[in-house]
C-alpha cells in the first residue's frame, strides 16, 4: 500500500514537473 502511494506520487510530481517546464518555455517563446 504504501510503495503504491510513493509511486503515484512520485508519477505526480514528474508529471506536475514536466508540465511546469513546458508551460515556462511556451511561456518564455510566447512572451519574446
């Protein structure tokens, strides 16, 4: 159970990253 909730919330926070990272470069694209 709990190895199960670590993996989904490390799943989480990856995903939470990536998105933050793409959403600063479209960003930093958009505002040029």
């Amino acid at each position: 159970g709990m190895f199960l909730v670590a993996g989904w919330g490390l799943l989480l926070t990856l995903f939470v990253v990536l998105e933050l990272v793409r959403g600063l470069s479209c960003g930093a694209i958009r505002a040029v």
